[in-house]
C-alpha cells in the first residue's frame, strides 16, 4: 500500500461485517468475513479518526505518544516530560493538562474506555472522571498493570523477581490490587536476559478471556484468566517474523522483529509488530558516546511497523500492511497513533487511526 492510501477520508472504506443485525453472532461473523478473505484478496487501512495538535502548546507532547479515547471522546496523552498529561477534546486541541506526578506517569485505556494514569514511582493508580479530573482516591499497586479489565480486575504481563512470582509472565490482580494468581506457563522459568521469551503482550478477548504472545514468538495463546487455564495456541506461518529472544545492539546486525502489542475486534485479532526497515543497511560501529535521545527520522530509518490481521479461530493471516513510521498502539482499543508527515519541530501533530479490513478490489 502507499502513502497516499493511508490518507483516504473517514468513511469512504468499504468495511466488511459491518451492517450486520443484532442476531448475527461471533461465529458467523468470523466466518463471513474470512471466507470473503480466502475467496479473494483482502486489504488493510487506516482510516484516520483525529489529528491531535499542540498548537500553542510547543514541545508538549512527546514523540509517537500512545493516545487513549475516553467514553466522552477525550484523548490522553503522556506529555514529553513524562510528569504530566495532555488532554485533548475530539476536534484535536489541548484543553488541560493534569499533573501533579513523578517522572515516568502514563495513560492506561480500561476495558470500559475508562481512562487511567500510573505512577509508577508513588506506585498509585489513578481514575479519571468525565470532569477530567482525578479520581479522589488513588489505588496503591506494588506491581505495574499492563492491562485493566471491565470488572476492575488487573494484568501483569512480565517477570515479578520475587519468592513465588519469578518465572510466570502473567499476573492477575484484583481490584483492590492484591495479587489473585500468577499462571501463563506450565513451568516457571525466570531468565531475565531474555525478555523477548520471558514477558508478554496481553489483550482481552470479547468472552474475558486473554489473549497472550511473547513479543520474540509469532504465537498467540489464549488463556482463562479465572483459572489459568491454558485454552488454545495459535502458531501464526509468517514469511518476515524470525523468533528472537534479546535484542542486539550492533548496528551490524539486522534487527529482528518483535511484536509490540495485540487486541481483539469481534471478527479479528489484530497484531502490531515491529520489523527491520524494508531498505534497511549494515552501518559502521560508532563509538559509544553516553545515553542520548534517538531521533525519531533515525528510529524510522531503522524500523517499519507492521500491521496484521488475523483469523481468531486459525491464526490464518488474512492481510498485512507495513507502515514506514513508528505505529504506537495500546489494548484494549484499537486505535493506532504516528506522528504526522506534516509535524514539524514547532508543532507536533498526532494522527489517529483506526484499522480496517477491506476486499482489495475495493477502491
């Protein structure tokens, strides 16, 4: 796909299930829409949903941020100084900024569209209400969510290093915060030099179930949070994914992919990867020259981003798409974020998009 079919209008997509009556059910859905895809050519866009502009507010918003949608229709956003918290309204402009928190705050979607800031630091989870304003009463966490659910309930995805703990890479936590189990493998194993094995991406399913992957593997396996359950393995056939367990440092060395997130529609799982860049070239060593920050054009030179749908059922890829600029996205919602072509150092615009699956023939 190109660029310019990124930039088709909102609502001029030909979707496929979507005029679909109250009685048609999960199952059916699944199947009209796959069968449509293995009859013929399927398709991947991006449907842009909102432009989130700094205006006045230059350098507020930090480099391919994630944004989350309130149920009033409000976007957050973690600001560039990872304290505070940009709140836009639907049309795109900044219209608060809640602060008040250490370094490393950010935004979390619920289930619900419920929106959350962690603290990471004063280890305190935040609600915020429909008044864009905090919760009264933080809830004290000894463990970071991943994931918060519609009943409260909290996930864990990745290595606790303690007595117990060490070795599962999914955590359930009540809605008072206590730990509830810890299961996600038959045998615990704790290898910290191997994050890309060891930890998880996590995203519910429309039963409440949980959708799982190592973000090395192009695997999927459905889990029961209730009892820790393992329920089904999808093992995806990819033609680029190559299983990694680290990542390498050597400019050298072509970077292998690594998924960066999932999320679940009725019909469709989607998966987010990232991929060495479709013109990526062996670079000289440079000396070490202490922490800096990367440029995002030297992040995008790196990498593409790759997008793909898939069949719940079989794992069957129904269509890709690679995307030349860093995608940022966060489960449950399904929405997707890059900065905009058009951004520039003095005004920074986030795109938002919502991905849609559509017959190729259709244009």
């Amino acid at each position: 796909m190109t660029q310019m079919k990124h930039r088709m209008a909102p609502g001029a997509l030909l979707i496929l299930s979507v005029a679909l009556s109250s009685g048609v059910t999960t199952a059916q859905r699944l199947s009209a829409e796959t069968r449509d895809c293995g009859a013929r050519a399927c398709e991947i866009v991006l449907e842009k949903v909102a432009s989130l502009s700094e205006g006045k507010d230059r350098g507020i918003l930090m480099r391919a941020p994630v944004a989350v949608r309130a149920r009033s229709g409000q976007w957050y956003l973690q600001a560039s100084d990872l304290r505070r918290v940009v709140v836009f309204n639907p049309t795109g402009t900044v219209v608060k900024l809640l602060g008040g928190f250490t370094r490393g705050v950010f935004v979390l979607p619920g289930a619900d569209d419920s929106v959350h800031i962690y603290d990471p630091v004063a280890k305190v989870l935040h609600r915020v209400n429909d008044s864009l304003d905090l919760g009264p009463s933080p809830l004290p966490l000894l463990f970071t969510p991943d994931l918060i659910l519609k009943d409260g309930h909290m996930i864990v995805a990745q290595q606790i290093p303690t007595r117990g703990l060490a070795g599962f890479p999914l955590h359930l936590m009540g809605p008072d915060g206590r730990l509830v189990r810890s299961f996600g493998v038959d045998q615990p194993v704790y290898r910290p030099d191997l994050p890309r094995l060891m930890d998880r991406i996590v995203a519910p399913s429309p039963e409440g179930h949980l959708w799982t992957a190592a973000p090395g593997r192009y695997a999927l396996q459905l889990w029961n949070r209730s009892t820790g359950a393992l329920m089904k393995t999808l093992t995806v056939t990819s033609t680029w994914f190559v299983d990694s367990d680290a990542s390498s440092s050597d400019p050298q060395t072509r970077p292998k992919p690594i998924l960066e997130a999932l999320w679940q529609t009725d019909a469709l799982i989607w998966v987010l990867a990232r991929d060495a860049d479709a013109k990526w070239a062996p670079k000289s060593a440079v000396p070490p020259q202490g922490e800096r920050a990367v440029p995002l054009a030297e992040v995008n030179a790196k990498y593409d981003w790759v997008l793909e749908a898939l069949d719940p059922t079989s794992g069957r890829v129904l269509a890709s798409l690679r995307f030349p600029r860093v995608l940022a996205g966060f489960a449950p919602q399904p929405f997707l974020t890059a900065d905009a072509e058009a951004s520039t150092g003095t005004n920074r615009v986030i795109d938002v998009w919502l991905p849609k699956l559509r017959l190729a023939s259709q244009r």
